[in-house]
C-alpha cells in the first residue's frame, strides 16, 4: 500500500506501534492547545496564486549556510527513534542524505554519532544543556570530529512539558501499565523489529552522563530529567559559541527579542520552536511569530521553523514568511515508524512532490523566490 | 421524488454513482481546505434586504458580452461528464440551452465540439494549454468552426492539484482499486446507463493529441498530463489573442494583478476561480478577491465568478460583488448526475427559482441592479 | 411535568406534535443560516453587571404608545396557530392579557378577529399586502371596529420564503407525505385536540378573499399565495395610513434607511426582523442591526425587534440596544405546543421571571433604565 | 490511581458522587454560556516565553496583603462542601495551610468557622448580604474573635442565578427527583462517608438566621433565598468597612468602574469574578475585564480573579495580567469530591506543580515578575 499524504503515514504508524509508542509520538503537553494551534494557524494562512508563469522547470533547493539544500526542509531533533524501528536514527539520516537535506540528530538518540557521520549525510547534533559541563564539552568534541556541520542548542525543553498521555502509560519511571504492555503483545511487528532483536534501545550519545549500565533507555529518563541544567542563560551560549567552531544554532526560539540576543551572542541560526506543541501549551505558533522574527535579525541570520508541518505547501508558507527551511519532525517519523526505510523515504518523497505541485500551483518557479506576496491571512 | 435544494440532488447522486465518480465529483485537494473555504466565505455574506419595493416583475436577464443571458449564470467546464450520465455534454448543453444560459464545454469532454454546436447552445469551448500547439491551433480552429462564442483556457490546472480521493480509488493509472470496482457492481443503475451500452467515454475533441487507439478515457488521462504545458505565459495569452477571433476568457485567476494582466493581454474576461478547491488548497476563495479584481479592471472587462455556488442567492452575492455572471460547476453536475437530462434541468430550474425568489426578498426587481449596497459581511 | 426554560418547553412541544407541525414550527428558510445567526448573535452578546445596586424592587414595565406593558414583549403574528392547540389564537391572547402585554393576531389566523377582541387583550392585528385592496380594506375596517389598537403590516414576507422542512413534508400543497401522515396517526393526543373535534382550522380573517368553502387551512395556502401582492411600495404604506387611524407599524425591515422611510411614510413603528429565519436565509440578524436602527429613527418612533428571541436576557439586550420591546414568536408557540393555555402562560412566566432575575444580576431595577452602558460584545 | 491533572480529579469525582451533587459542582447558569466562556477566553490567551533564563530556582510566593502566600492561588468560598465528603470545609482548610496559601470559608459552609480557624489556616469568611442585619453582624463578631484575616461581601448571588440542572433534580425544595434519589443508592461509597455517619450535613455559621431546627441543608435553602437582601448598595458596604477592622473584599465585580467604588468605599481588594458561570449567563469573563480593573484602581488595591481557572497556567496568566492571585473554585473542589484529604492536596500539588512547570518554561524565575510582557491574545 502506497501513502499518498502524510496523514496516511501517521494511520499506518498507528496500527504498526503499540499504543505507547504512537502517544509518545503524537501528543503534546497538557491540553494539546497548542499542537492544534500549530496546524490551525499554518492552515488559516492562505497562498495567493499567480498564474501564467513558466513554471515547467521548478527548482526546490534553496542555500543554507552557504551550501545548497535539495528542499527547503530538515530533520528535526527527536529523541527514541530506535523505538519506532531498529537504529531509527540511521534510518532516517539515510533518507535525509538521500532527498538531499541535512539531518539533525537528537542528543538522546539511540545510534552513536560517529555512525551517523558516516552515512555521509550532511549532520548537526542537536545538544540539550546537561549540567555536567565538562562532559557537554565532550560531547561538542565528537561533534568536531565527526565532522559535524552544526551545533543545535535545544532551549526549551530543560523544564520538562507535561505530557499526559505519556505520564498516564506509566505505573513508575519507565515502568508501562499493565494495560499498555498488554497492547504491546498486539503489535508483534513492532516487537520482531524493534524489541526482540535487539532489546530495548540505548543512548549512545550520553556515555559518561550515565553511570554504568544506565544506558539503557529504560532507565535514564529519569536520571536525564535530573541532568538537565535549568540555569543556562545567554552567558553559555557565549561560551558555547567559544568551544565550538562551526554553525551553532539555538532552537526554542519564539519571541523576536530572542532571536536577537541569540545573534549578538554569536549564533549562526535559530529555530523559531514550540517544540511541536510538547512544551509549553499555552505557546504561540512558531509559523504566527516567524516574520517579526525575521524582521528582528535582517536577512544575514539564518531562521529555521518548525511545529506542525505536515504538507509541502506548509514549507512554502514557512519561505514565504521569511525562514529559511523548516523542520520535519512527526512527519518524517510517521513514515520511519510506519515502514522504516521505505517510509521515511516516502515520507520525504510526499514532502517534496508537495512542494513542488505546491510551486506550480502558485506560479513561482523557483523556492528561493517566494516571498511575502505569495501570502496571505484569511 | 422531486428534489427541492441542490443539496437533494447531490443526495440523489449518491445514491446513483459509484463511488469512485461521486468522489471524483465531490472532492476537493488535499486536505480540502479550499473547498470548505468557498462555502463558507459565500456562507458569511449577508445580503441587505431593502422592503417595500415592488417586486412583482422581475428580471434575472444580465447582459454578457452584448447578448442577455437569462440568469447570470454559465455551465463550467468539466471533463469526463459522460462518466456521470451517457453523452453528460450533450444533455448538460441541451438544459443550458434551454434555460438560456451559455454552456462551457471542456476540452477533456467526451462528445464532440460540433455535436455540442448542433444543440443551438450558447457555445464556450474551454482549452487546456497542452504542449502540441499545432494541435492545439487546430482544436481553436474547429472551435471557430463550430461557431463557439468563447474560447476559455484554463490555466490554473497545468500542474495536476492533489486529489486523494481520486488517487485512493486507483491501484494504477485508471485502474480501480478492487474495492471500488466491487461497489461498481452495487450501481446497476450507472452501468447500464453508462458502461454497457456504450463503454468507457471516449475524448472526442483531443483528436490529434492522443495516439491511434489511445482516446478512451481510460487509456488518455497520464498521457493527457504529460501533454500539460507548464510553461505558459502571458506571451502565450497574446499568441492564443491572435488567433481566436472571438471572445477570449482567462479561467484561474484569483488575483487582481492577473485580470489586469489577462485585460493587457486582450482577453475580453477573467473567470475568477478556485477550480472549485481541487487545486491549490491554501487558495483563497475567488469570491473575497472578486470585488478587487472588478475594482482592478474597471466596469468595462467581462468578470465571472465560480467555486463553491450552490444556491440562488449565491449568484446575487457575486453580481452584488462585481461579476457580470457565476459558473456553475458540480451544482448542475449533481443533477445531470442524479437524473441525466431531467436532473439537469431541475438544477437550473432550482438555481432559477432561487435567484429568483432571492430578488424578491432583498427588494430588487432586477438582477442588473444588484449591487454592492446589497451586500455586508456578518 | 414543569418547564423550567423555553428549550424544555420545546422538547415537551416536540413530543405532543406531529412531525409536519413541528417543522413548520421550527424551521427555518434555505440552509437556516439566518435562524441559526438570530441565536449566535444574541448568545455573543454580553451583559455587563454593576454591582451593589438595589435591585429589591424591579420593574418590567415600559411604555408602549403611551401606555405601559407589563414587559417588553409582544406576542409575535403567527399564522396557523391552531394547528398547534384549539383555538390557539384565542389561547394566546388570553395569556398575553393575563401577563400585560399585546397580542398581534397574524391575518391568516383561525380565530375571528373580533373573538380575540373580545378577550380584552391589549389587540394588534397584523396584515399582509394582498392583491385585493378593497377586501384588505375591508379588514381593516373590521380592526378598527373591534378596537384593534394596531395594525402591523408584514412586509417581509409577499416572496415566500424557501422552508424546505415544509416542502419535503407534502406530496402536492396541502396534502402530506405518506411518511408524515403516518407519524400523525403516532400523536393521539394532537389528533384529540386538535384534528377529531373540529377538523382541520379555518381561516376566520381573510373572509372575502377566499372563494367560498375554500376558508379551510388545506385548500386556502395556495390560494393566498397567489394573493400576496408583491408589487407593494411605500406610496402603498402611505395610502394605507390614511384608511387607519390608529398605530400602524412596519413588520419586517432590516435597515435603517428602510427604518427612516417608514418614519417618513407616516408609521409610528417598525418591527426589525428577519421573520425569525424563515425568509431571505442570507438576512443579518435583527439584534445586529438595531442599533443603526435606533440611531436613525431617533428616540420618538417606536422600535420593536424580534427573531430568536428565547430568553429573558435576550430581551434586555433588546431594550440595551434601543427596542422599546421584542416580540415572541417560537418562544411563547412552543408553550403553546406543548401544553396549551397553560403552556403559554409557563412560557411567559418562565420570560417574565428571567427578565426579572435578569435585572437583578445587572444591577439596575428598571427595565426603562437599562440601556448601551449594559452591553458589550464578547 | 494518581490524578495527573484536574480534569482527572473531576472524572474520578464523577464517578464517587451521585448525579445531584455532580450537577449542582459542575453546572452554570441558563445556557452555560459563561461557563464555556470561562475556558474559551483563558485558553485563547498565549504566554510568550522568554529562553535562556536562569530558571533553576523558582520562587512561586507572593505576597497578598503583605503577608507571603506559597502560590498566588486562594480557596475560593463554596457553600455545601460537606455534601462532597464529610466535613469537606475543614478537609480542605487542611490542604490549604499545607499548602501555604488562604482558605475563603463560605457562609453557607457545614462547619463552624471557629473549627476552621482551629485549623491554622489563613482563614478568610465569606458573607452574604442578609436582611437581618444584626445577625450579620454577629456573624461578623465572631469572625473577628476567631481571627479571621479578612471579611469577603458576595455582592453577584443576592438574586440567585438559574441553574437548571439543580431544578430538574428537584422535585420540590430539597426534595430530589426520584430518578436522582435512586442514582444515589448506586453511589455507596459516598453514601458511606457522607450521608449515613452524619445524616444530611447543617449548616454552622448561620445560627440565628434560621429559625430553631431549620439548619439542616435540606430545610435551609429555600429559608436563605428569602433572607438574600438584594437591597444592598455601597452605602451598607462602608457600614461594613466600619464593623469590620481588618481586610475587607468584595466578590463579584466585574467592571473597572465598580472596583473603583469598592475601593473608594474603603475595601481593601476585589474579587472579580462571574462566580464560575453560576449567575449572569451573558457576563463576561473576569479574565478579560481583569486588565482594565487593575488599570482602574492602581497597583495598591488587591485584586483577585477567579472562574474557570484549571490549569497552573492560568494562575500565571491572572499574575500577568494584574491579579494579585486567583480564586480555585471547583479545579479544589474536584479533588476534594474525588478523594477527600489526599484528593485535595493532590489538586493543590497539581496547580503548584503546573505553575512551576509554567515559570520555567516561559523563563520567568519569580512569579512576582510575571507582567504583561508575558502574555499575548491569539
Ligand atoms: C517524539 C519526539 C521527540 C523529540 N525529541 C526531541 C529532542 O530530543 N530534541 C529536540 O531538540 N527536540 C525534540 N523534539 C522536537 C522536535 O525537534 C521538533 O521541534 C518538533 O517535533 C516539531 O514539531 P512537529 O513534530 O509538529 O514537526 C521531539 C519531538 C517529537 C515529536
Ligand atoms: C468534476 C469536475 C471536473 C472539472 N473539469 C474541468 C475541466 O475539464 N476544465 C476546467 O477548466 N475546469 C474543470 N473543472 C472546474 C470547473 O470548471 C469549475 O471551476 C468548478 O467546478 C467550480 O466549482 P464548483 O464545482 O464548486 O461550482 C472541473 C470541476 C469538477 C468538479
Ligand atoms: C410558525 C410561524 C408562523 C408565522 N406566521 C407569521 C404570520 O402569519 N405573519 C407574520 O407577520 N409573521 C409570521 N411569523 C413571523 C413571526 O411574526 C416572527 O417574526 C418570528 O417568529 C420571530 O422569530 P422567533 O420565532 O425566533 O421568535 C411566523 C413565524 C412562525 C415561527
Ligand atoms: C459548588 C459551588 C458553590 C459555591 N458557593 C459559593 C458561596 O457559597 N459563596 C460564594 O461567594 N461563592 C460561591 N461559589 C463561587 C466560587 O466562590 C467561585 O467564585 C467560583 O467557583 C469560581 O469559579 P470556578 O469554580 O470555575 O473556579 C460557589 C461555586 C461553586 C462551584
């Protein structure tokens, strides 16, 4: 069965992961307010169509930091992609080098980066702010030597959001409910894939956080919660910017003043973020602050956004609105968790037909010309 | 049963399509956004009634292009109708005829130019911008020979929009998905009025673009996209200008810029369109750009309206917002599609009835006297 | 069983009725979008409370022509009452008398109009424009003699308005469908009241209008159709104020201009109302536009507003926005409906006490005193 | 089973209680518009987060009438609370003082204020204007001689709002439909706490307001609507301020102008409030007029809001928005019904947790520096 939308995707993961999996993917914190803001407001946003232009040859690639990008997209950050399918995270980086954009990969990925790395994909390394410096400072080195692109500062998430439908699946730290295990036992594709052959995924990007043998995703959540240093303040990121030579980016960004004080600290990038509606609920939508944003930090800083793509014209919408990509997170995982390779493939393949029809559809050939009067609010 | 709204008719249609032509008929892109959107936007109009005006006689008669219509309406374009009724074109032309309204053929309609001619109708031929314009020139050719008063070319459809049903409903090019071919079965109805007497419709006015052997509807529509020429522009207008003696109409423009482009070009009207929201789905609804593109033209250029019309006073509320008249496109499908010929006559007598009765209400006597004091936004 | 709300009012009225009855009761024109904007407006309207004002004596009344009503609400015209309960005129008229407020009869009510004199309600009689202006003279005639205080003349309503609830529920004028004369056998308690004992209702106010024996309810519908002179203008409101010497109010504008006309014509009042959605389906709701109304007619003419209007709030909200009262049209029906005489008077007393309590949670004793400082939109 | 929020608690409370008190907890006004309207606007305001805060320690205290509170959070007063379990308004002083913050007793509560006061809570005594005065006063004596902090005058339920939920369950004053009293046989566990131990609860801080033997809640209700002095006016609210020596409140304003005559009548805060959508259907919510309150009566008065607030995030949108704390009505109440003691602590941890969880992530450390620059309207 070929899916043809994203959304068929996501239907396809849904019967292929046991419930767990799917609300860990899906949700979002407390009313998941703002999970549908996201998409209401990117599908209130309206894209005004000429026609009568040559769009015949229509070319997706847009540069970001010097170097051009197939599709104006990349893949966000996301932690546990070995539990949707062995070695997630490879998986999905496979796809990314493939369609011809970079990778982002999670700090608490299941695929050490040195793997990653040499899938040849163009790589960033997403880090959270563990208190342990030193061991941070470590962790930034492999970075450097695998040859990472970029750094990607994740913001936002320190103080933990509160997802309910994850807090409900478990009797204790990383012990499901009966109800739940139960449930797993009726996904033995999931379990032939990802449980029985190897276990249950381990961090691979943590090493001397974790104590001996706590590795194991089974028990480092709750040590990890503990780790994360929720003092940082712009006066780290300056002195993240010293340790580390290349791109650096800061993601959670929503507000314009940030973005600013992110530039003058000597960031390359931000991530406009509501960490997919998984954070704080109450949260503006990403794609609704973009354009001050942009507006705030000139045309020189590089702006990524994120939350709620889920259709190629939302990447269009995102250009238009002054960001130089997006971020593809439950999109592209939809496809991995629902078929692993093919799906991520296919995930990805959606995406860019989309954008292109999307292209076509508003007369403009090129996606490094769209801009502010292709859109509109309606 | 005598059906009394639009809406009955499609209930009616339901029953007698298969699904895989109801959902041809029905949808819309993507997340059907934009089909939505056109309801709603007609939906929040309000018109003004003024009381106590006499309304004993009145008019619905417009003039177009120099000639009355007897309502402000115009059959759209639409391909494949001999799906839904045997010869669709020719029964549709005939209850256009009749009720004094021009008919718009499509290009990928399935009985011959000339045969629409014979029915005395006030004839359009709707082109599509394919890549053989040799070909294309001899098609316009015929058109003039035909007596057309209108040649439209569509513009808005060169790269296909994403219609998921439809794709849904294929294993392979043209091929139904099994499912659907069972529920073929359950249509007796349809098959004996369209697939046994006649089999799959044939392109009768495609003539020398498709291969011997290849204009069955089954074989021709990824040949038909491939012919699709995305290169077009406004040179390509004023080529087409050229060659057409007469009338000349642009459908798919949405914005103001455009009609004045198309006007600048030498078209003698726009068709302000969606495409009835199975193309770009972010698009807005042509009937909140239309007072901009009338205001952009100016009195003299021919505005049409269309996408999302189903009752009467939707017709007054595009008159109330500029336009000269408003296609109908899926409103007299459903009834050509719940009873041939009867079911189309009963559409355009209900719209009749309608725009009629509409008048009554908002105290003007006549159609060519609605105008922007009619209207308000709720 | 007692009511508690006019909704609860409703849903006993929708087990004591047939289904024909209680659709026509309920329905409204076309898609009921203008039925369903008479309550979304009223319901976004709020009321701002002061507080620790002394609200231990309320008063509802308010002068209406120069004497005062008990509350700000008139019994609305409605045709056909005796459909719902014998004699509902009558039934009506007792129990607006006894609650202190004017009845306006419709014209093709069942009851003489001169019987509903007699119950020494405060009496309006409403009519319609027919084509017979000797016979609507004639009528008139017979107000005056029997002390009408008012003649309301409906203007709104010569194009008939588009209620499919009713077409659907005959098989040709006045004859029901199978399926609804069926659900008539399954309402006993209806048939006893109203059908058994004295057969379908006659019109007892259209007398000449009518040829002989054609008085019945069943026959005369298409008959009167046919009558409604739609040629009407205000040259026709200003020869009909010289034939009444009495209060003449307009029923049906929407406007303030239309508002200023009628002034100009010499009436002392207008009803503001879109015949409670079962006209022009695209109409504002009244309450919307009452204020304009207010502004241009200046504080002598008579305002009266209706349409929705199902709460005790809703008519304080009437008086905020500058109504001298608001009529009752479903609200004081579905009384009726449901338990007859006292059924209407539950109704009353149910509005009666929430316009009471109303006053109370606004702080302002007087229903003369409530005014625009009281609301404001959410 | 552990509550992860309060929608949590009500459902666990929806199950131990039968239907009668349930409805009377949960229910609003009329159409429960202001209910919904409560929600709506809260969730509809957006919190702009700030990043790279030191938000390591957060200090959620502030100071209310220059006394620290733990959280800007005050028990709002609910009458009939020992009717969710037994002695409910001690249970829930308890989890107040645990909790750091102000315990508001309701006149009509079930326990003795000196009871409460025994507790060591910051006790706060909420009255009602009744018409003896004298016996007012008395009330007020022995709040002063049990210490109370502060006197709140409800000024917005002297005329009691119309809850039609608690009237359908009746079928005469205190008499319960039969239908519900059957429903309560099939709720035993809170049968077992509350009604067989103690019979039905009394009311304990009314005393010589009821007549001898009349201070069962089943005997009281219709005694008390009659005593409601719906005369009151600022005048008897400076007698107040002149009995009453220490912090004086009044509860249920709504509007800047009648905060402004609070505080010129000597009142030492405000209560905004709708009093949870239980009186004015069409009342705004307090959340939307808290703004211009504020702005009103300056930075010295207190000003408190309440109604609807669920959700630690809300708290720190009233701090945002100018409240000095906001008032939990049922979000205390839920746990209360749904597990007594540990259920209302559980509710406090859960708001005291989300408001952490909140300042963290939007990068305030200090509740007391949470300001406008924190909020935004979507
Ligand atoms: C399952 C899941 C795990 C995530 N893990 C991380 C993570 O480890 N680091 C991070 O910076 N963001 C993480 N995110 C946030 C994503 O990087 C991204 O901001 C978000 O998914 C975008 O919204 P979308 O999913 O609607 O596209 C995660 C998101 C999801 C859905
Ligand atoms: C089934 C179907 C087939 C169509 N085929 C064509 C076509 O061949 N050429 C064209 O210009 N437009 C085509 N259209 C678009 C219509 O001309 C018209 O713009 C649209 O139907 C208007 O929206 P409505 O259906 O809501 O009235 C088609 C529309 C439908 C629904
Ligand atoms: C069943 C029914 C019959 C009506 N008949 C008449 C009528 O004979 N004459 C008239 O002027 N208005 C008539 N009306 C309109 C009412 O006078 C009034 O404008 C309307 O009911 C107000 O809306 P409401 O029903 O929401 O209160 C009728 C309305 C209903 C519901
Ligand atoms: C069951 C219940 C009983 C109440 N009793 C009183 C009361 O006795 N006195 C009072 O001033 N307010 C009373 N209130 C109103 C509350 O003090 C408070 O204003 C309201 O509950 C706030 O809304 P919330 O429940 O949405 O938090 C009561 C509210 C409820 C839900």
């Amino acid at each position: 069965a070929r899916a043809h939308s994203i959304a068929e995707l996501r239907a396809m993961a849904a019967r292929r992961l046991p419930d767990f999996c799917l609300e860990y993917l899906d949700g979002g914190a407390d009313d998941e307010l703002a999970l549908a803001r996201n998409r209401r407001v990117l599908d209130e946003i309206l894209l005004l169509p000429r026609t009568l232009v040559d769009v015949s040859q229509r070319e997706l690639a847009v540069p970001l930091f010097g170097t051009e990008i197939a599709l104006p997209a990349v893949i966000a950050p996301t932690g546990f992609n070995g539990l949707l399918t062995h070695a997630g995270d490879r998986v999905l980086a496979e796809a990314a080098h493939a369609a011809g954009i970079p990778f982002c990969q999670s700090m608490v990925s299941t695929v050490a980066l040195e793997d990653i790395a040499a899938t040849g994909v163009r790589h960033w390394m997403q880090i959270y702010p563990f208190k342990d410096r030193d061991n941070l400072a470590a962790v930034v080195k492999r970075a450097e030597h695998a040859g990472c692109e970029a750094i990607v500062l994740t913001t936002d998430a320190s103080v933990f959001g509160n997802r309910e439908w994850d807090r409900r699946n478990y009797r204790a730290p990383m012990k499901l409910a009966w109800r739940k295990l139960l449930d797993v036992g009726l996904h033995p594709r999931w379990v032939l894939d990802v449980l029985v052959p190897h276990g249950m995924p381990r961090f691979r990007n943590l090493g001397d956080f974790l104590p001996p043998g706590m590795d194991s995703a089974k028990n480092a959540a709750a040590f990890l919660a503990a780790q994360m240093d929720t003092s940082l303040t712009w006066e780290d990121l300056r002195r993240l910017r010293d340790l580390w030579p290349r791109r650096l980016l800061v993601k959670g960004v929503l507000l314009p003043e940030d973005a600013l004080r992110a530039q003058e600290a000597g960031a390359d990038g931000v991530v406009v973020s509501n960490h997919g509606g998984r954070q704080l609920d109450c949260a503006p939508a990403p794609i609704e602050t973009l354009a001050a944003v942009r507006q705030a930090v000139g045309a020189e800083m590089t702006v990524i956004v994120d939350s709620g793509f889920r259709r190629g014209s939302d990447f269009v919408k995102a250009r238009a609105l002054g960001a130089d990509a997006a971020m593809s997170g439950r999109a592209t995982l939809y496809g991995l968790a629902a078929a692993g390779a093919a799906g991520a493939a296919r995930a990805l393949e959606i995406l860019r037909g989309e954008m292109e029809r999307t292209l076509g559809l508003i007369g403009c050939a090129r996606m490094d010309e769209v801009d502010a009067r292709y859109v509109g609010r309606g």
